[in-house]
C-alpha cells in the first residue's frame, strides 16, 4: 500500500524551491582613496601651487573663450602665439567680425584645425551678439549652445572667468584620475561627475587646475615622473615606480622654461 504523502512533502511539492535571496549588486567606489586621502592629495597640490592656473592667455571672458574653443587638438603655447597679436586688435565679438573670417584665419593659421576654428569664432561672436549682448553667458547650457563650445569649453569659462567650482576634463585630467585610480570613467563626463563627488568642496575651485599641471609636468602621459611627485606615497597607480614622495615645496616656474610633455607628444586634447 502506498504511503499517503504527508501534508508538507504534497506542499512541498508543489512550492517552487526557494533561493538564496539575491545577493546585492555592490556599488564600485568612485575612488581608490577614502576621503582622508584625497583630502592629503589636494592639500599637497595646494601647498605645491597656492593659485594654480590655466596657461592660455586671454585678456577678458571673450578672449578666454575664443581662447579655449581654440585649443582644441593643440597646445596651449601654439594657441598663446597666435592669440597675441590677434587679442590686442580683436578683443570683443565687434571688433573680432570687424576682422572678418579671412584675416581671423590669418592670424590663427599656426593652429590645428583652423579654418573651422576661423568659421566657428565669428558663428561664435555673431551668436554672441544676437543672444546675450556681445556678453559671454554665465551659464553652462547657454554656453554649450554657442558654435564650436563643448562643455569642457563651457566648465574652462565657468570656471575661470566667472569663479564657478567646475570640473573641465581635458586629457590630463581624464589621464591623471584614470591612472592614479582618483576617479576613474570611461569618458571626460564620467570622471567629471566622480571628480565633482571626491574633490572635498574646499578644493573643488582649483581642482582641475591642480589636476592638469600635475599631469602636464609630473604624470606624464609616456612615463610618469614619480621621484618629483608630492603624492608619490599615496598614489595607486600600478605604473609608479617610486614611493618616496618628493619635497612638498611651492613649485618654482621652471615650467614656464620647461617643454611640457604634451608638446612633444602633439599635446591632442579631447575636442571642445
Ligand atoms: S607617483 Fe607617479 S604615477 Fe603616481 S601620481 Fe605621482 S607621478 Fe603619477
């Protein structure tokens, strides 16, 4: 005779077979530091450079903008020289379409890419005067819908010329943060917004600076300069080779004599 089931085996016949509950997806950290080393960090560079800044020239928040939509796919000295002569006769959206597309293109000539730079800067200056005045706008959206302005275009201006603590990602940034494993992204947007998370709010103001000169002089893109690196102790990237951190003293302006790495290496920028 066979045995009546019992009331759970018929139960559990019936129930699916339960599982383990899910486990949950672990969030990848923004950085390899905790805060109180990143914090370290951005205190050394600021010891290192008190007032970091960009080394484009430019007179007023137009130029600085021409400036900036300039260097893309070139280097900060190539767009100084040509920028000179042309900023001291051509220094407001007027003046600039009182020049004309050809002589701009004259003067600019030296930089990569210029002729649609050329077209791009007085589409720039004409969208200037029809929609804000002749004035360069404080506010991103307005500025990434100018010709030939991208939003690491728009973070340079926000930045510079009105105070705003963003974070403009050009290569040295997106190269620095990705090697050290700061804040590591895919993309200039993705180590942007991490960056915009780590960097403590007191240092966020300079932080791009900082980041690019690090990368310009020490953290160089062929071989990182390790034995004259302030963070060497701290850092994570698995390239470096030394660990002795070098004197924390005020940077002295040799760089200004110096050839920076990306001059030689063609300094590419992501675009604009
Ligand atoms: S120790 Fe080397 S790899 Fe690390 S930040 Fe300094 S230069 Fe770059």
């Amino acid at each position: 005779m066979q045995k009546p089931k019992s009331q759970n085996a018929a139960a559990g016949a019936s129930r699916p077979t339960p599982r383990p509950p899910a486990r949950k997806a672990r969030k990848k950290p923004l950085s390899a530091y905790t805060p109180d080393q990143v914090e370290e960090i951005f205190r050394r560079f600021r010891v290192q450079r008190p007032e970091p800044r960009g080394e484009l020239e430019s007179v007023n928040p137009f130029t600085l903008l021409v400036a900036v939509a300039l260097s893309a796919q070139a280097t900060d000295a190539g767009v100084n020289k040509a920028t000179r002569p042309l900023f001291k006769i051509a220094d407001t959206p007027e003046k600039m379409l009182a020049l004309g597309e050809e002589k701009l293109g004259q003067y600019i000539r030296t930089i990569g890419l210029w002729r649609n730079k050329a077209k791009n800067v007085i589409a720039l200056c004409e969208a200037l005067l029809r929609d804000h005045g002749g004035k360069v706008p404080d506010d991103r959206e307005a500025l990434t819908k100018l010709p030939g302005v991208g939003r690491k275009t728009a973070n340079v201006v926000l930045n510079v010329a009105f105070g705003q603590p963003t974070m403009a990602v050009d290569t040295h940034v997106f190269r620095v943060s990705n090697r050290i494993l700061l804040a590591p992204g895919k993309t200039p947007e993705e180590v942007e917004q991490a960056l915009l998370q780590v960097v403590p709010p007191d240092y966020l103001l300079h932080a791009h600076h900082w980041l690019i000169l690090h990368g310009r002089y020490v953290c160089k893109a062929r071989k990182p300069d390790c034995p004259a690196c302030i963070i060497a102790d701290l850092c994570k990237a698995p390239e470096k080779w030394s660990d002795v951190p070098a004197p924390l003293v005020p940077w002295q302006p040799v760089e200004q004599g110096r050839s920076p790495e990306e001059e030689v290496e063609g300094g590419v920028r992501p675009g604009p």
